[in-house]
C-alpha cells in the first residue's frame, strides 16, 4: 500500500501542503487506510486523466493546479454540485466526468 501512496503522491503531492512522510503517516492513522488508499488513487487518476483530456498533458500554474486538486477532493466526499467546488462550473463538469469515469461530453 505504501507504494501506490507514494505514487499518488509523486504525482499531486506537489499541489499538497504536505510532505510525503506526513501524508504516508495520514494513512496509517486512518481508521481504514484501505479505502483512503483507493479514493486518493481515484483523485490521482480523474487529475491525470482531466489533464490528457483538457490540458494536452501539460500543468498549470501552481495556484490553479492546486484548485483543480480541491474540487476533486470534495468530489471525492461527494460533492457534486459544480457550483461549490471552487472551479469554474465548466471545469468543475469535467473534473466530475473525469473522476466518475465518465466519456466525453
């Protein structure tokens, strides 16, 4: 488990504000650090997957990455009202789609 941790943090740890030891250290303390392992390699992969789909790949800057980091942790709570989640509503419809492995729009 502690691998796939490091893995997700390797790829959005640097919008955290947090190191890899103190978010490894999250997980143990957690009550079921299976199922926090699962839903943060959810937020990893719907992060990549917006970014293949709507950024070409590429980041933006810090500020926005960590935005883009913020709605999907709250989607990932179950928010799904685009509105609330701190993005641009158009934005916020794709990081959703993304993170529920939905198609296209």
């Amino acid at each position: 488990m502690l691998e796939r941790v490091r893995v997700v943090y390797k790829v959005v740890g640097p919008y955290l504000s947090t190191t890899l030891e103190q978010f490894e250290v999250g997980f143990m303390r957690d009550m079921h650090p299976d199922r926090e392992v699962a839903v943060w390699c959810s937020i990893t992969g719907a992060w990549i997957d917006y970014h293949e789909k709507h950024l070409d790949g590429e980041t933006l800057p810090d500020e926005d990455e960590k935005k883009l980091l913020g709605a999907l942790i709250a989607i990932s709570t179950g928010v799904d009202d685009v509105e609330a989640l701190g993005v641009p509503v158009d934005v916020g419809r794709r990081l959703l789609a993304c993170y529920l492995g939905l198609g296209e729009e």
